[in-house]
C-alpha cells in the first residue's frame, strides 16, 4: 500500500450533508491535484449497489436486524476487497460515504445487535482495514430529516423512529470522544458556507501532515 494514499470515511445521520460535504472535498483534492476516488456504502461495486437496493427499497417482508447487519457487511466485502483496497494500493485516496462505523451506530446502537458480533464480522472480514480519518457531520436528527423530507420519498431505514436516530447519533458522538485521533466533528446545523469552511479547513490539516 502506498503509504502516501489515505482512507477517509464519512459519517453521520440521516441528512446530515455527507453528499454536499463529499463535493467539498471532491472540489479541494481536485485543486491540489490529489488522485482520489469517491465511493459509497452501502454500495460501490455493481453487485454491492443491487444490495444497497435490497437494504434501502421497502418491502412487504420485514429485513431482519440480523440479515440486515449480514447484507451491510456482504456489499462491504465487495467494497472493501474490489474498490477500497486495490485503489489504496495504487496510491489513491479513497473517500467514502460510510463505512463500518455505521454498522456500529445502525445495527449496534440503533438495532440492538450486540456489539461482538459486529466486531467478529469487522475483525474476520476487514482485518486492518479501517480509515486513516473520519469525518463525523453531525445534526439533531430532527434537522436532518427536515431535510431530507424536503428532498422527496423517505427510504426503509427513514422511516424509522426518532429515539432509533437519536441512539445512532449518540453512537457516533462517543465513538468520535473515544477515537478522537481518527474522528473530527463537524456541527452541520449551522449554514452551507460554514460547513464548506470547516471542511476545507479539516482537509488542509491533513494534507499538511502528509
Ligand atoms: N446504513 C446502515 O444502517 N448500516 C451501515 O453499515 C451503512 C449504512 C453503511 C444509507 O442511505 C442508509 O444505510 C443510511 C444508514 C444506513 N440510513 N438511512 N436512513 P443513504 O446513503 O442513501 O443515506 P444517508 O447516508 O442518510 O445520506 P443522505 O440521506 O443522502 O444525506 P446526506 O448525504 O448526509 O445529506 P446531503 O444529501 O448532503 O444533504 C441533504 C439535504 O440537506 C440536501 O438537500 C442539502 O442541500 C441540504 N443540506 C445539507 N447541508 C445543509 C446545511 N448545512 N444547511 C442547509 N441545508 C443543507
């Protein structure tokens, strides 16, 4: 692996503005002429986006909590094996809308599903794969979903109750206390132009420390 390449995830809840932080970052390593790629999760991959369908679409049949976390780390595998991994050995940055993290905050936090069973799934299938940097965007879940009502339908995992997002969000916000070396917190309820500051303002940090 080049040891120039960096993986950075992003997370947060629902509506949080990972889409609109990504063209942020897509925009700064462009002008620094950075080679990177842009991914999401779940998919990536063709087979692993048919299993982003599969998760998000709703359905007659409820998904339960158990094959839900499988499909994530199924379309994860394809991920990490088929796109993350071969492009951070070509010395690519890899910029990815969610990673394991969320199986963390959604299935764990937010499910129920006990914590070691995740860990298994992540240590047995990721091994040492994990994100040099993570960009945690966060939002109440009210603020967010404001948003994302307004963007149009709401997709199987929306629809879920508000205490669900707020367990998520707590997740999240202690994961990035515990792992505060990895993690950066941005505040996303505040206006688009502070957003997009505040990442630049991340981004350039860690390109000074390549
Ligand atoms: N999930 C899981 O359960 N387990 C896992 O392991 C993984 C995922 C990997 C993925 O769906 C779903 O899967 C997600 C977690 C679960 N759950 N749900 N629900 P997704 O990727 O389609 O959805 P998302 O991750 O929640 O992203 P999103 O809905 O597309 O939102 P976003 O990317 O964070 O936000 P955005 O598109 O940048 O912004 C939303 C709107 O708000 C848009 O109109 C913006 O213009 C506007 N916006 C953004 N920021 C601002 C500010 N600061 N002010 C005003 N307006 C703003």
């Amino acid at each position: 692996m080049n040891k120039d390449a960096k993986f950075i995830s992003i997370e947060g809840g629902e509506g949080a503005g990972k889409s609109t932080a990504i063209k942020t970052i897509q925009s700064y390593l462009n002008q620094q002429s950075i080679a990177h790629i842009v991914t999401r999760e779940p998919g990536g991959t063709p087979l692993a986006e048919k299993i982003r369908s599969l998760l998000l679409d709703k359905s007659d049949e409820i998904l339960l909590p158990e094959s839900e976390l499988l499909l994530f780390f199924a379309s994860r595998y394809q991920h990490s094996q088929h796109v993350i991994k071969p492009a951070l050995k070509k010395g690519l940055w890899v910029i990815s809308d969610r990673f394991v993290d969320a199986s963390f905050a959604y299935q764990g936090a937010g499910r129920g599903i006990e914590e070691s069973r995740i860990t298994y799934l992540k240590e047995w299938l990721l091994r040492d794969l994990s994100p040099d940097h993570t960009l945690l965007l966060d939002a109440p879940p009210a603020v967010g979903l404001d948003r994302i009502k307004a963007r149009g339908e709401l997709d199987r995992i929306e629809v879920e109750k508000m205490d669900f997002f707020n367990r998520v969000r707590e997740y999240y916000l202690n994961l990035a206390a515990k792992e505060s070396e990895r993690f950066h917190i941005i505040d996303t309820s505040g206006s688009l132009s502070d957003v997009e500051e505040n990442t630049r303002l991340w981004l350039e940090g860690i390109c000074e420390r390549c």
